[in-house]
C-alpha cells in the first residue's frame, strides 16, 4: 500500500508541476519525484535532526579588578544531534546556536567604580563522550561594555570633580566548556568564555532542556 501511494503522489505532484511549467518541466519530473521519494521513505534521516530548544542561568567570576562576581541568561537551539555515540569524531558532534546576556559584575574602589555587561551570540559544537559527559566549543560575535566612573576628590578644600566613561568593543566571542546530563531535562555546565574588551569569565551555569 505504501509504494502504491507513494507513486500516486509523485505522478500527481509531477502532473501539477507540469501543468504550470509547461512541456519544459517533462524530462526533470521523475528526477524531482524520485528524490522526493526518497526523502519521505527514508524516516531515519529525520532521527538525525531535532529542534531542540534549552535555556540556562549562569554565575560566575569576571576578569575585573578585585574579581565581581557577575551572571548571564542564555537560550540555545540545538539544530544537529547524532542519535548514537558510535562513529568517527564528526559524526558525533551536535551543533547548536546560542544567544546570551552576561552581567560580569562590578567593581567598586575609594576612587570610583567599574562595571561591565556583554550581549552575544555563538555557535557551539558539542562532542560527547559518553551519555552523561560532553565537552564543547563555542566562537561568535559579542558587543561588550565597559563602565568607568571616578568619584570626585577633595584635597585641601578643593573639590575635583567626578568623571564616567563608557567603552563598547564587538569582537569575537568564544569559549570552552564542560557538560553533565543530570537528568534529560537537565544539564550542568563549567566553562571558560572571552569576551571583547578584553573582559572573560570562569563560571557555572544550569541548563534546562525543553
């Protein structure tokens, strides 16, 4: 039953196409009808791509002075996950995207104070080495900014006044990571990232797997 409905689609689908196209469309119809074909009989193509969505919460510590603890919210897509661990190196990457916010913390002194945040987003392969640990890489594209202010000072009744500057850098973005599957629904993460304006950041982060 199914070769049969499946012929009658594909005569049905290369009459439609004729009928638009004209008598030009007559020697290319079997090629595009076989190929169809063998997308919808082959199931076990699709096993191979799933949409999945995560998002996680991340704390960790900044590059700045005196170490300010900083946090990030970041969402990820996974568009490529192998359905086996079997296979050479490639065949078993998953490749997902992601979008992130990260607040590195900020710093305060007698003087003033230093502040910076970061919005990115990256492209992550992630290699596993078993079904509960993963390692993985991530490089994009982040806006960085970094937030100067100088209080004001007095000596000897002279007041000087304070001064704020404001440094935005978009480079590149990337890092290195850790992962355990918790459970399916969760995953732990421990990485290194780098950001522009030469700010990075150790942290720890939980991932929900939607």
């Amino acid at each position: 039953m199914d070769s049969i409905f499946h012929t009658i689609y594909k005569l049905n689908l290369g009459h439609i196409i004729e009928l638009i196209f004209g008598d030009c469309y007559m020697k290319k119809r079997f090629v595009i009808a076989a190929l169809l074909s063998a997308v919808v009989a082959t199931p076990s193509f699709a096993a191979d791509i799933e949409g999945k969505a995560y998002a996680g919460i991340r704390v960790g510590q900044s590059n700045l002075n005196s170490s300010p603890i900083g946090f990030g919210l970041f969402g990820g897509y996974t568009i490529f996950e192998p359905n086996t661990f079997k296979g050479n190196f490639f065949s078993k990457l998953k490749i997902s995207v992601e979008g992130e916010y990260t607040n590195h913390g900020s710093a305060n002194y007698s003087i003033g104070s230093v502040k910076a945040s970061s919005f990115g987003a990256s492209a992550v392969a992630k290699y596993p080495f078993n079904s509960k640990f993963s390692a993985l890489v991530s490089a994009g594209l982040a806006r960085t900014t970094v937030e100067t202010t100088i209080a004001p000072v007095t000596f000897f009744g002279i007041t000087i006044p304070g001064s704020s500057s404001t440094s935005t850098s978009i480079g590149l973005h990337g890092g290195v990571a850790g992962e355990y599957n918790v459970i399916p629904e969760v995953t732990l993460r421990a990485g290194y990232d780098f950001y522009p304006n030469s700010v990075n950041m150790l942290s720890a982060a939980a991932i929900y797997n939607f």
